[in-house]
C-alpha cells in the first residue's frame, strides 16, 4: 500500500496509455497522480460513429475520476500541462505544479496536414469537438441545400471528400454514406438522392495499406457498391473553401473535407522540452525511457520506438502495451532491478465499412464480411468503457441496425457550421 512517503508518479494523459499506466500501479507503493486537460476518457475508435450521427458524444466518453475510483493510490489532476520541468522534477500546469519521482508521459497525437496548402478549410477527425463539429456541419449542408435553388451550389453543398483511405477514412466514408443514402435521404426527400455525393481520396495505389491486399480489395469493392466516389493515386495539393485540388490537377468540388490522412505527436511535447522527430515523435529507448532523463517514461502515440526496422504504428494496443510495460519498469527500478526492453505484440486489426461489412486481420487470418463485422462489434463494445455505455451503443445499432434510422442527427449549439476550428501546420 502506498504511504505519504512513496515514490509519486505523474502520468500525463489520461487516454489508452495513460489509463492503463495508471491501473497498472494501482495497489502499488506509488503516489499515483492522472492529469489530464478533460475530465472524461475519449474512446477515439468510434469517434467517426459521432461525426456520422451514429453515436451521441456522451457514449464515447467516460469521467476519468469514476474509471479512477476503486484505484486508493490514484488520484486525478483535471489540467492543462504545460511544461515540465526536468530539472526540478515537477509537471507545471495550469491548475498547480505537481512534482513526480517517475513521470509517464502519454498525451497522445494530434492532426497531422504535413504543410498542406489550405488546411485551414479541412475537418480533422481527431478529438470529441472536432467530430461533434464535423456532424454540425454535415448536417448543415443538407439544411443550406434545402434553400439553395441553383443546382451548382447544391451540389457542392452535398459533396463530401474523405482525405485518406485508412481505417479512419474507410470507417467514415461507408458510415456517411449510410447516412445520406438511409436517413437523410428521407429527411430530405425533395432534395434528390443524386446531388449528394461521397468520395474518398487516397494518394496510394490501394486503401488501407499495410493490411493484405485482398481485404484492401474487398473494402474498395464494398465502398463502390455503397455508392462512394473511390479515388485511388489521387494525392491532394490544395484545399479551398469550396474545392480540393489533386495534383494531378484535377478540381473536385465540395464544401466539407474531411481530412483523416496523417497524425504526428500532440504539439505541446515540444515546448515542454521534449525532443520530437520529424513526426513530432519523442524517440524512447527500448525501455521507454527518454534517454538522459532514466526517470521519464514515454508511452503510446507520442513515442516514437522501431520494431523490427519499423516505426511501432500509432493505435490503442501500442499505447495500453507500452504502459504496462513501463509500469513494470518503474516498479522493478523502484526495487533496484534492472530494467526489460519493451516488445509489441501485435493482436491483429480490423475496420468496418458499413452494414454487415468489415474487414479483420488477425492471428494469421484474413477474414471479411458478416464474420468481420460480428467480430468488429463484439470487440468495440467489450473496450468501450461502462456498461451504461455499452448498452446505449448497443441499443443505437440495433435500431440503426434494423430500423435504416440514425438516433441523433442533431445540431449541437456547441459549434457553428462554417467554423472548422483546425489546426494547420
Ligand atoms: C478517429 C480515430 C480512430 C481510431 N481508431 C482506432 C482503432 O480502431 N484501433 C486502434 O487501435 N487505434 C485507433 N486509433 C488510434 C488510437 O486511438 C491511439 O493510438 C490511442 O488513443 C493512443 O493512445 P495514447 O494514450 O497515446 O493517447 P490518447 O488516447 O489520445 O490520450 C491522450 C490524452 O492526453 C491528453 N492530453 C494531451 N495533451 C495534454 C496536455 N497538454 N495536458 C493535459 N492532458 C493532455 C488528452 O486529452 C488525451 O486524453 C484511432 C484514432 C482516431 C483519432
């Protein structure tokens, strides 16, 4: 049990990594501190699911503090960090300084347009506001082009561009357009099914690279016959309010791009003294350790580790490995043993592309379809976090599931319609 004396830990982040860190050292001798800038846990994989009125915001998240109850040695910091101050051993942030003997560091990644021209007209995907923006927005398109009388602007209105053919950009094309081809194809029935239109952007020759290529070609296949516009070898050069443009030279109209193609490290690492690569990644030490500070962990999307010559992918088992094992780290340091190099273990992938359709690669299989997508479901509920939550989820796909209605295609006042809010390069 931990004393007043014990060795304080900080963990900064309170996502996959963090979480696990955390529950890893409850029970322990450590004074465990959790900061985080929201009081709730985000679970990212369904974010898409609320962008396309799948999902209410609500169900996706959960209070740190309840995760946190049972755990006596853990206590939460609802904060902005930062800078941290290496030297002096102390997180400085915007509530109070906390001081650490060990510090985890898992404050995850952050949108990543790669310099491009005309970011600032692009929806990313990668945070709670920025989803429940991107549904304002679509939704407000179907309102805008219910008015619009010329057919050209209308048609730009309900032209959706998808940047990225990554589980991400898959996800959310085949769910947006279930959207507009089911539900709001009714609320809008004047409107007329052919002036809206999905199209998906990928700048490689297949979609979801680094999967086998079979379940590539099943998940292009599908997104066709659900009636998305898939472009592949289509790299984009600019985004303009109304248009993108390929650089090929090609035009594509349309007022909403959604921009899922890249992620680096969250941005604030760097000014907290961090040394960040050209992903805006700390490269760790087998260990996890920041080499010069044996006291400083890195975990999940911010750490940059190869395996095998190979970057480690930035996804949830990375970062909730990585925590348990830099957990494991600081107990045996703490008890003066040496420390183990981490291994990924990779437990396989898996995306969804629409109604009894998935893709699933694991243990050596390749499987698709209605076994793919059974197997997609039954994985997300378990992870998602509360059974309040699990319940609720279930209960929206079910009526989605066998009623073709979506619950909550509602405009939130929490964002206007015309305000991306994004943050470029
Ligand atoms: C749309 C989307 C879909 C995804 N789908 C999948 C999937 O299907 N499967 C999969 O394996 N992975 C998926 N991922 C990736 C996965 O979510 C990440 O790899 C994982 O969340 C990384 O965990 P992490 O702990 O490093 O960071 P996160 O889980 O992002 O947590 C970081 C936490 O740090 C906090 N934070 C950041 N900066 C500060 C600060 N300055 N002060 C205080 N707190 C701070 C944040 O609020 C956040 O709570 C998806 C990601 C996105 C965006």
């Amino acid at each position: 049990m931990a004393k007043s004396d014990s060795p304080r830990v900080v963990i900064i982040g309170a996502g996959f990594g963090g979480l696990r860190a955390a529950r890893a050292l409850a029970h322990l001798p450590f004074n465990v501190t959790l900061i985080d800038r929201n009081n709730y846990h985000t679970f990212l994989p369904l974010l898409y699911q609320v962008a396309a009125a799948e999902l209410e915001p609500e169900e996706i998240i959960y209070p740190v503090r309840s995760i946190l109850r049972p755990l006596p040695n853990v206590s939460f910091l609802m904060a902005e960090v930062s800078r941290i101050d290496f030297g002096r051993r102390v997180a400085e942030t915007n509530a109070t300084p906390v001081s650490y003997d060990y510090l985890i560091v898992a404050p995850g990644s952050t949108t990543n347009f790669f310099g491009l021209q005309g970011a600032e007209h692009a929806y990313p995907l990668k945070s709670l506001d920025e989803a429940i923006r991107l549904r304002n927005q679509i939704l407000c398109c179907f309102e805008r082009a219910a008015v619009l009388s010329d057919p050209e602007q209308r048609r730009k209105a309900l032209s959706f561009v998808i940047v990225g053919g990554g589980p991400t950009g898959v996800e959310f094309a085949g769910a947006l357009a279930e959207l507009l081809r089911g539900p709001l194809r009714k609320d809008y029935s004047k409107l007329g099914l052919r002036d809206s239109k999905v199209i998906l952007l990928e700048a490689a020759e297949t979609l979801l690279g680094g999967l086998p290529r079979r379940l590539a070609v099943y998940a292009l296949d599908r997104l066709c016959r659900m009636g998305v516009d898939v472009r592949l070898n289509a790299a984009v050069s600019r985004i303009e309010a109304d248009a993108v443009h390929l650089k090929d030279g090609t035009e594509v109209p349309a007022e909403t791009v959604v921009w899922t193609a890249g992620v680096r490290g969250e941005r604030s690492a760097a000014a907290w003294g961090l040394p960040i690569d050209r992903s805006g990644r700390v490269p760790v030490e087998p260990t996890l350790q920041l080499s010069g500070h044996p006291e400083v962990y890195v975990v999940g999307d911010m750490a940059r580790l190869e395996q095998d010559g190979r970057p480690l992918p930035m996804v949830a088992p990375v970062a909730m490995q990585q925590a348990t094992a830099a957990a494991y780290n600081i107990r045996r340091h703490a008890s003066g043993h040496p420390l183990m190099p981490f291994r990924f273990r990779d437990p396989g992938m898996m995306a969804t592309i629409g109604r009894n359709a998935a893709v699933a690669h694991f243990a050596g299989l390749a499987i698709t379809g209605f076994p793919a997508w059974v197997t997609w479901l039954g994985a997300h509920l378990i992870k998602l976090i509360g059974f309040r939550n699990r319940l609720i989820v279930l209960t929206n796909w079910a009526w989605d599931y066998f009623l073709y209605e979506r619950a909550v295609r509602l405009i939130l006042p929490t964002a206007s319609c015309r305000e991306p809010g994004r943050i470029a390069d």
